[in-house]
C-alpha cells in the first residue's frame, strides 16, 4: 500500500539557520508529491507539490525535489524565520484518485 | 479566494450523542474530504465524496456517516459518539476528481467526547 514517512520532531532551530525535514515514501506507480504546512490554530494549506521523478516544487524560500531513485522528497530551506514554526506534512496521491496519504508531520520551532 | 468553513472551532459532548459536524465550501469544488487528526498519526481520511450524494469509505469510516445533500455542504455524523473519537477534524475541498488538484482545508473543529 502506500505510505509516508516522516522524521520525527519537533525540529528546534534558531533563526536564519538552515532547515531539512525528511520524507520518503513507498507507493505503487508514479505518485504526485506535497508538502503541505499548518499554522498554529490553522487548517492545513499547500506549500508545495511535484508531479514526477526530479521535479522540483518550490514556495516561499522552501524547495522539495523528487526523488524516484530514493523515494525521498526533503523539505529544505536556506534560511529559517520565526514566522516559518509550524508543522510541516508530506504526502502523496497516486495519478488519477484525489486521496492523500499524510505523513505523520513535522514540528518545526523556530526561536529569535 | 477558497473559503472552507466548519461550523464550530471547539465541540464538547457526551458520550452516545448524536454529534453532526459541518462544512461548507464556496468556490463549487466537486470533492469533499473529512479527516482526523491525531497526534502522532497524521491526518486519516475517514470519508470523501466525488459529487452530490456520492460518498466512498476512507480508510477509517467505522462510527462515522457522511450526508452530501448540497454540493457546498458535506457533514459528518457521529451516530453514537465515543471517547475514542475525541480528536480534531479538519474538512477538505478540491476542484476536480480526475486531476491532482490542492485540496482546501478548514480551520478543524476540536472535538472533546467526555
């Protein structure tokens, strides 16, 4: 079946600092890929999204590529804001159904 | 901009209540999701809907029934609620079944069953 894996959290980084959340994921054919984020208090809203193998979705200074080779699709930034603390999900859809299967998120805090 | 909207942020009830959750959408999207969310667990999608008065099981619909009378509307039911059904639920929309479209979420409503 399908499924996502993410790292556990939370992720404590100081401002400006350089961020990586892991995700890999096991599906059968060729999956579309999201990282979707929710804001304390929020409901969750897409950040970003790759449709196959080594395209890369990019938002707001995040950048996720996808990785058929090692089923992976990191969630990188350069450079972290307070504003970015949140939690972070990846997920997947297989081609033609509009059923996500969500990791179980990533809390990021970031601190001044 | 897409609105979805859930009738209430925080919801308390008792046990073996009849518990009924709402959401509304507003840019005519064909799909509806409900999922729960749990800490440790993700998001699980309990129902979704393609069209008015379709519905199709997720992968946890056991306690749960769906009504989708209007293509705006798509409400939850808790037949008898259950404290293991304490958790938040989050509704969802999207455009278009045959197309990987970003689906649209509410702001949840946090569901305490005592």
């Amino acid at each position: 079946g399908n499924s996502v894996t993410q790292m556990e959290g939370p992720v404590t980084l100081s401002e400006e600092a350089f961020l990586t959340i892991n995700c890999t994921y096991t599906a059968t054919g060729y999956p579309s890929l999201f990282w979707y984020v929710q804001y304390p208090g929020e409901g969750l809203q897409l950040l970003l999204k790759a449709t196959k193998a080594d395209d890369k979705g990019s938002n707001k200074g995040f950048e996720a590529t996808y990785r058929k080779e090692t089923t992976s699709f990191h969630l990188e930034k350069g450079s972290v804001q307070v504003s970015d603390s949140a939690v972070y999900f990846c997920a997947l859809a297989n081609t033609g159904f509009q059923k996500l299967v969500f990791g179980t998120g990533t809390r990021l805090l970031v601190s001044p | 901009d897409v609105k979805v909207t859930q009738s209430s942020r925080y919801l308390v009830k008792r046990t073996g209540e009849k518990v009924f959750l709402e959401c509304v959408q507003d840019m005519d999207h064909e799909n509806m999701f409900w999922y729960r969310q749990d800490p440790g667990l993700g998001l699980r999608l309990i129902y979704f809907s393609y069209d008015v008065k379709m519905k199709e099981k997720g992968d946890i619909p056991e306690g749960y029934s769906v009504s989708r009378e209007k293509k705006e509307r798509f409400s939850l039911i808790l037949e008898s609620a259950s404290t293991n059904q304490t958790s938040m639920y989050l509704c969802a929309s999207s455009f278009d079944g045959a197309s990987l479209d970003e689906q649209f979420f509410g702001p949840g409503t946090r569901l305490t069953v005592l």
